[in-house]
C-alpha cells in the first residue's frame, strides 16, 4: 500500500498544483496564480493583468462596485471557500480593462472611511491652508455594478473511475472523494440616474475539491496538501466573476440604447383595457 499512495500523493499534488478551475466559457485561466484576478492597476495603465481580460480603448463611464457584504450570499460564501471578498477582485478587473473609471461609492467600508477623513481634514482646523479639501470635489459615479452568486459551488460530479482505473481500490476511494463543483454568478449594471438596467451577464467555472481526498490520504499526505481542501472552489467563483465580467464588456461594445415609443416611463405598448 506503501508505493500506490506515495503515487497517489505525487498525483494529487500534480493536479492541486495546476489547472484547477476551469471557466464555463473557457476565456479566464488561473493556472498557479491566486485567483483569476492578477497584477495591478494604476490609472489607465496595468501590470501582469490576465492576458484573457477583455479591454476597451476608452472608458465607458465612472462606475460604484456593491461589496456585497449585504446579500444573502455574501455569509455561506465566504463560510464555504475561506474568501473573504469579492469586491476588490472585480475593482482590479475593471480598472485593469480600462471600461470604466472605478469610484469609492458602492463600498460600504471604503465610502465610511473616505468621508470620515473628509470630514476631518474640512472641519477639524488642524490641517494647513490651501489643502484644498471642500465641497464639490467628489466625482459621481454613472453607473452601478451589482455581483450576485448563482450557484455556490454545486456538486456536478466526482472523478472515481480515472483515479481508480490507475491506481485500485485506494485510488478508487480517493477518486470518489475528489468532486467538480461549480460556480454560477451574475453582474448587473444600472444607469444611476435613470434607474434602467444597461446590462447583465452570467458567468461561470468549475473546480476540483480536494478536500476529501486529502483526508483519505491521512497522515502527512493530508496535511501537506490541506491548504488546497477550499481554495479551488473560491477560485472558481472569483474565475466565475472575471468570465462574467467579460461577457459584459463584449455585449457593451456593441451597446445600442433600447427605445420605447413616447419615452421611458411614460406607460409602455402593452396597454390594458379599461
């Protein structure tokens, strides 16, 4: 038993190490990176973004990012995959694509701190003359971008018979712990001044749980790799978001503005009788 789950161990490494999420649309990979969110963002210029990032020449508009620290999601996701965020991911993403100029609105914590330290540096008297720190100053954002989780890691199947087939009865009962869980989620982007929605999109990826495989390896072989048992699955989802995010900017080069007969709002074609 010895020399198949040391095999067992160098496979499971191998797969842990490499392509463990994979997105629906197959547009974002994560290979050994973090997340599907990589490098920085300063300005219009970027620095190691994911080379599958879809890009604009010019921004669309300025833009409030939810943090979603108030949706029914926001707990059981970050209970099930360790990820304590979202909302900074998404912000690298778009500054990194160059579509929209990101604002502190929409960030709950972030719009907190920046008006406490307005408030401060205007009316405190401590600060030197000429700071220049008065109204009018904020940029408004145009547009809101709302994140919502779909499906949080769903199971979709297990990989039992490849690992098996290698390996026997051991590889079998670590095959049938290693599950593909998915992530579906959506972007939602509204016009902040009217109220309509611009645009919406779905996003998605899967990715290998190690978590019960680890623990049938047991001994060293489960702590070595126990850091993998969650991670996979909260890439995927941050791999879902970026996938989403893309489709977005694709379907927003070609916007093209609906129009109703008489003006929005002004009681629509669908008449009812008196």
């Amino acid at each position: 038993m010895r020399k198949p789950s040391l095999r067992l161990l160098a496979l499971l490494s191998t797969l842990a190490l490499t392509a463990c999420v994979t997105p629906g649309g197959g547009s974002i990979t994560t290979g050994n990176a973090a997340t599907a969110s990589t490098g920085a963002a300063g300005g219009a210029s970027s620095v190691n973004a994911n080379p599958s990032l879809e890009r604009c020449d010019a921004p669309l508009g300025t833009l409030a990012v939810d943090d979603g620290r108030d949706k029914e999601w926001y707990g059981s996701f970050g209970a099930a995959t360790k990820i304590t965020t979202i909302e900074p991911l998404i912000r690298l993403a778009v500054q990194q694509s160059n579509c929209f100029v990101i604002t502190s609105i929409g960030s709950g914590r972030t719009e907190s701190k920046l008006s406490a330290i307005t408030d401060k540096q205007r009316n405190s008297g401590e600060f030197r003359a000429g700071s220049k720190q008065q109204k009018g100053q904020r940029v408004a954002a145009d547009y809101y971008l709302e994140p919502s989780i779909i499906i949080d890691n769903d199971a979709v199947g297990g990989m039992a018979a490849g690992v098996g087939g290698l390996f026997g009865s051991v590889g079998a009962a670590i095959g049938g712990a290693m599950q593909s869980k998915a992530s579906v989620v959506t972007l939602s982007m509204f016009d902040i001044r009217s109220g309509v929605q611009i645009s919406i999109s779905e996003g998605n990826a899967t990715a290998t749980n190690f978590g019960a495989a680890m623990g049938a390896l047991g001994g060293a072989g489960g702590a070595g790799l126990g850091g993998f048992s969650r991670s996979p699955e909260g890439k995927a989802t941050v791999a879902a978001f970026m996938d989403a995010y893309n489709n977005m900017v694709v379907s927003l080069r070609n916007y093209k503005a609906q129009e109703v007969k008489g003006g929005l709002g002004r009681g629509g074609q669908l008449k009812v009788g008196k």
